[in-house]
C-alpha cells in the first residue's frame, strides 16, 4: 500500500470512529439516531436523529489536529447544499418525520494525538435554509 492509500484508510478510519463518538455523545445528550451514513443522489449526511420536536441532520468533522483550521470551517456552502439536498430527499421518503423543525447541526470531534481522548463540540443550528444558500 502507497503513502497516499494509506492516509486515506487512516483518514477514513478517523471519520468512522468520529461518526461513532457523535453518536454515543448524541445519545448521550437524549437524541433518538435515526439513519448513520444516509445516502441520497451521491450525497450523504453523516448522521439524522431525533430530539423533542426537531429532526437534526448532522454533518460529523474529526480532526487530530487544528492545523488547517477548525473542523467545522470545512463544512462550506456547497457540502451545506448537499446536505440540504439530501435532508430534503429523506423527508420526502420519510413522511412520519414530516411534522418535526429541521435542524442542521455539525459536531466537531478533535482526537488528542497523544492520550487518544476526543473531544467533542456540537454545533446546533450551523447553517440553515433559504432560497439563497438551499439550491442543491
């Protein structure tokens, strides 16, 4: 395996552990996770769950490191475009979630490189939708 694959593989394996700890931190806090990975039109959205009358759609950033800015910086209006577009798709196949306030949240997750520990920021309500920013 080349250098590239295997920073890919790493940088993958990074995101998948991040998506997790999203999850048990979610849950945590008292949301129902509904779908992980969702997949619609070749976009995905990392994590949709539930809470009280909000239905959150969240997009999950892991970082070892600030060097290249904080996680969140890297969610910019074309991936937020994306999301929206396929929160939009869920809930067009998911008619029971219908009634619940969209919410778009991201969870920043910063692994400690040294103790392994993460830490963990949530973002509620990151971006929202209007006629400017939610053409997909």
């Amino acid at each position: 395996m080349n250098r590239e694959d295997k920073n890919k593989k790493n940088n993958k394996e990074l995101g998948n552990s991040g998506e997790n700890t999203a999850c048990l931190f979610l849950e945590s806090k008292g949301y129902k996770i509904i779908s992980q990975n969702y997949r619609a039109n070749r976009r995905e959205i990392d994590i949709i769950a539930q809470k009280g009358e909000y239905i959150i759609f969240a997009e999950v950033k892991t970082r070892s490191s600030v060097n290249f800015g904080t996680a969140s910086q890297s969610v910019n209006i074309k991936k937020q475009r994306h999301i929206i577009s396929a929160a939009r798709l869920f809930l067009l196949k998911n008619f029971i979630y219908s009634e619940l306030q969209p919410r778009f949240d991201i969870i920043e997750i910063y692994r400690d490189s040294k103790t392994g520990k993460d830490y963990v920021r949530h973002i509620e309500g990151a971006f929202i939708t209007n006629n400017e920013n939610s053409r997909g």
